[in-house]
C-alpha cells in the first residue's frame, strides 16, 4: 500500500512568498533524501496558491518527513503565513501519484483544513477551486544515498 499526502497552502500576502520560496526549496530536498519517499509534485497557481501531492511507503515515513528537519521547522510559521490550509491522506494499491484532479476530489471529499491564524472566507467555508495544471509545476524523485 502507497501512502498519499496531498496539501493546499495559500499565502495571505506577496511579503511571505520570498521566504516561503526559500523553505520550500529545502524541503524539496529535504522530501528527496527522506527514507521512505516514492515520489511528488509541487504545483504553484496564480493567487499565493501552492498544492503538493506526494507518495510514501507507509504514514510513518511521512510523519518523520513531516514533524522533522526543515519541514518541522516551517510548520509553525505556515500558522501567520497562510491564510487558507488543507490536507488529505488516503492509501492506495498502486505506487503512482495521482492526478491532480483525484487530488483536489479527495480534499472536497475527505480532506480537512489546517487551523491558520487568519483564515479567509475561502477557508472558513472549506472552498477549493479544482487545481489549475499547467501552471508550474515541477516532479520530485527519490535521491538514492550514496553505495546504495
């Protein structure tokens, strides 16, 4: 079974994107050399909005990814950051990520907000415009260690 996390951040002001660019960029890396990672995408849409949908080999290698490292370490700031926060998880049989589109109809249909400090009408009302694809988007791979 493949676990799959998928979440929806969106940034409630242009004066965040600089350093939330920055941690992403290290948690990039971060998701990469994480025992356990299968593979992800990040997508960046117009509006501060970013999606990443990543796989796992179980919820606890996401867990370790998640409350350790750089990624520990952004998730209080996420709090003052963004104004509107969801995640979904669900596992599967298949080892693919799936489309953006499964994604979004598993945030509408399973998926909760993330408690934000200054939450948008959007959040409060738990309102999810489906993924806009095409815009950036990039795809992570597992980076095997050295010798392996």
């Amino acid at each position: 079974m493949t676990f799959i996390s998928v979440t929806r951040l969106r940034m409630r002001s242009t004066w965040y994107l600089a350093p939330f660019f920055w941690e992403t960029t290290k948690i990039t890396r971060q998701a990469e050399h994480t025992s356990g990672f299968l593979g992800g995408r990040l997508l960046v849409e117009a509006r501060r909005v970013f999606w990443t949908l990543t796989a796992w080999e179980d919820g606890s290698a996401m867990n370790v990814f998640r409350t350790q490292g750089a990624h520990g370490g952004v998730m209080p700031k996420l709090l003052d950051w963004c104004d509107e926060a969801s995640v979904v998880h669900w596992t599967q049989l298949m080892d693919t990520l799936p489309s953006w589109r499964e994604a979004h109809y598993r945030m509408m249909k399973e998926g909760r907000p993330s408690k934000v400090k200054y939450p948008s009408a959007a959040q409060v009302a738990y309102e999810i415009l489906e993924p806009r694809v095409g815009r950036i988007e990039r795809t992570l791979h597992p980076v095997q260690p050295a010798g392996a």
